[in-house]
C-alpha cells in the first residue's frame, strides 16, 4: 500500500468514527425533514435547515437560485476534487406509516427516502469538516450537493449543472434507498443500474356527439383507445427488445357521460428503456406514429413527448471505490450485487457530464418487511444513514490509483 494510500485508508477509519458519533443527531435531522416534507423546486424549509447545519459546522455554502445548494470543505486548490449529491424532495402522496415523526404536511411524504440521502450526505459533511486538516494533506476537496427537485421532469439535476455546481470535479457519488436489501449491504454495479423515462402525453380532440349516432362524430374514445393499445404494441416492434423499451398508461380521462361521445380525451403515461442510445433514438418514432393510428379517425391530435432521464450509467472506476469504502468503512460483508431497474433517476445527467456512481443502500430490517418505494407506508431501518454517510465519506476519498 502506498503512503498516499495508507493515509487514505486511515482517514476513512476516523470519518467512520466521527459519523458513529455524528449518528444520534443525523437521525433527528433525518426526522426533523420527514416530518416536514417539501415537494419539488418548493424546499425552502429543508434548504434552510441543511444551510443553517452546514454554516453552523464552519462550512461555506452557496445556495442555488430557488432552492437547493452546494457546500465545500478542504483545500481551495486540489489536486483531486469529489462531489456526493443529495436529493432534497419528497412525494405529493399521503403517509401511511403511523411513525411518531410521520409527515406534518396533508399528502405529502418522504415516500422515496430522499430525507434519508440528505442526512447521510450531510454526516458526511459534519465528519469530513471535523478532519478538514487531513483532507487538506491529502489534497482533496469534497463538494456536497444539496439539490432540488428529483421527483420531476425535467429535475433538478439540470439546475446543478445550470448552477456549475460539478465545474472542477473529478467524480461524483449519489446513493439511493433501496428496501428490498438489509440494512447494513449497499448494491454496486458497473454499467447501466436504472433505465431511461420519458412522459408521454396525448391529448385528442374531434366533434363529439350522441353515442347513437358515432358515424357523425369524430370518436375521441376510439381514437385514444386505439393509440392506448397500438402505440405499445408498436415499439415493441420497431425497438430492439433487448432495449428494454417498456410504454405503461397512468392516467386516461374522457367524457362524464355514458351515452355521450365527449370532444376532448387524453392519456399520459411514462415511457421506460433500458438502453441509452435506443432512448436517444426513439424520440423519432413516438408522435409520427401516434398520429398513424389517429389518421383514419379524423380527430385533433397534440403530442407531448418530455425527455425525462438517461439512464444512470455507473463509472466501473468509481464503483471500485464504492466497493473499497464500502468494505473499510460499513463491514467486510456489506457488498452485494444489483440489478438494472426500470426506475429513472436524474443523478444520470450528472454521470452524464462527470464520471462516478450511485449505490444503492439497504433500509430494510433484516428478517422485517419488504416496502417498496413510492408507497405511503414506506419505512426505513435508520441504521441506513449512518452507513450512507460513511460510505460516501469513504468513496469521495479514494483516487482512481488508490484500488
């Protein structure tokens, strides 16, 4: 082991320390932002509270126009700078957990365990400020991105890159709450780990009219039943199946009356692939064929198709330095293997601009239930924040020789 290395190495084993320490008060922040849940571009509340830990901790912070900020600590001239992003929002859906610090606010909640992303990556922060000194020896710098707006399209990862927030970076670390792995494992892989979405909505118009006589109408219904099942039908078709390219419908309305055919019917639904070039050719395909199956129905038909997220395409590199803080800093153990999702993460823009990596970290209680993300009932085993913060800690110190 090189002395770079070794000292590395050291300097991990403190970081780990100092979070252990740090983790009665990462849990009651972590509280304190469950309880109070802020929707996306709308987290003024829980960027305060980061700033004020932050600044209260020494460190510097540079808010973002609206919400969000970015946070740095070591020397002002590295020679090796990480950055570790943490997602700010929460989910307009009601909590159903029935937990003492359960969401304040009507129909909102930490349904994906973002709050528990901002508290690791601030004990990250805490801890590396405490041993600014030694980072300084070292010679890297560690910038912490508090960003906004994750659970939309398009997100807050292009405010980061807006803002310059990755300018001068060498990689860059995210997790995300994964509860059908035990807390105390963290998935890694290289490549691909989630898949494209794209939001796709069609509204048709046409003349409406008494259901007796559709010959006279121009039969919205028909038409965007037809683009419902069709249009699937149709990239399952014309995409390589090995892309992955799946088309699911969330939403359709259409008229208030069952005799009635209505003038205005509409769909939206999300489109996920799991290849990233065939997601950057089918852009092409969507709305030219959509208004093939409309044509012979004579009907009005506007397409929005919105470019959500690439997929997020995890560096080999940096997830070799995810394995090694994982194994110092969580436990000889804690590596697991994970699959390609169909969810979409907007971290993939940023690995998009810079190299690095995303780990999935186990909330669920070994021998507990199964949640799943997106659900009101969602329950992390907080033991996952602490291993968060020393995982990141960890990976943002390890240099591309150092494994």
């Amino acid at each position: 082991m090189t002395t770079t290395a070794s000292a590395t190495a050291t300097l991990i084993d403190r970081l780990a320390a100092q979070v252990t320490a740090l983790e009665p008060e990462l849990i009651e922040v972590r509280r304190h932002f469950h309880q109070h849940p802020e929707i996306a571009f709308q987290e003024h509340h829980t960027t305060q509270r980061v700033r004020d830990t932050l600044v209260a901790a020494g460190i510097c912070v540079r808010e973002f126009d609206g919400t969000g900020l970015v946070a740095e600590v070591g020397p002002a001239q590295p020679s090796f700078r990480s950055a570790l992003r943490a997602d700010l929002d929460a989910l307009p859906i009601p909590e159903r957990t029935g937990l003492e610090f359960a969401s304040r606010s009507a129909n909102i909640c930490h349904a994906c365990g973002h709050d528990v992303h901002t508290s690791a990556v601030l004990g990250a922060a805490l801890a590396m400020k405490k041993h600014e000194d030694e980072l300084t020896e070292l010679g890297t710098a560690v910038r912490f991105i508090f960003q906004p707006a994750e659970e939309v399209v398009p997100g807050g990862a292009h405010t980061v890159l807006e803002e310059r927030a990755l300018d001068g970076v060498d990689r860059v670390f995210a997790v995300h709450c994964d509860p059908h792995i035990d807390v105390g494992t963290v998935g890694l892989a290289a490549g691909p780990i989630t898949a494209a979405c794209d939001g796709i909505h069609v509204m048709v118009s046409g003349r409406g009219g008494h259901t007796s006589r559709p010959h006279l109408t121009q039969d919205v219904v028909f038409a965007l039943a037809k683009i419902i099942s069709e249009l699937p039908a149709v990239i399952s078709r014309r995409i390589d199946p090995r892309a992955g390219a799946t088309l699911v419908w969330g939403e359709v309305h259409a008229g208030n009356a069952s005799n009635v055919i209505p003038a205005v019917g509409e769909a939206h639904g999300t489109l996920r692939i799991l290849d990233a070039q065939a997601w950057d050719e089918v852009g092409a395909l969507i709305e030219p064929t959509i208004h093939e199956i409309a044509a012979p129905y004579k009907v009005k038909v506007e397409v929005r198709h919105v470019r959500g997220v690439p997929p997020v395409v995890n560096d080999a590199d940096a997830v070799s330095a995810l394995s090694l803080a994982s194994l110092r800093a969580v436990g000889p153990h804690s590596v697991v293997p994970t699959r390609q999702s169909m969810g979409g993460e907007d971290f993939s823009w940023m690995l998009r601009d810079r190299p690095g990596a995303m780990a999935r970290l186990g909330t669920r209680t070994p021998g507990g239930k199964t949640f799943e993300l997106h659900q009101g009932d969602l329950v992390v085993d907080e033991r996952a924040i602490g291993i968060g913060a020393r995982l990141l800690a960890g990976a943002a110190l390890v240099r591309p020789t150092e494994h």
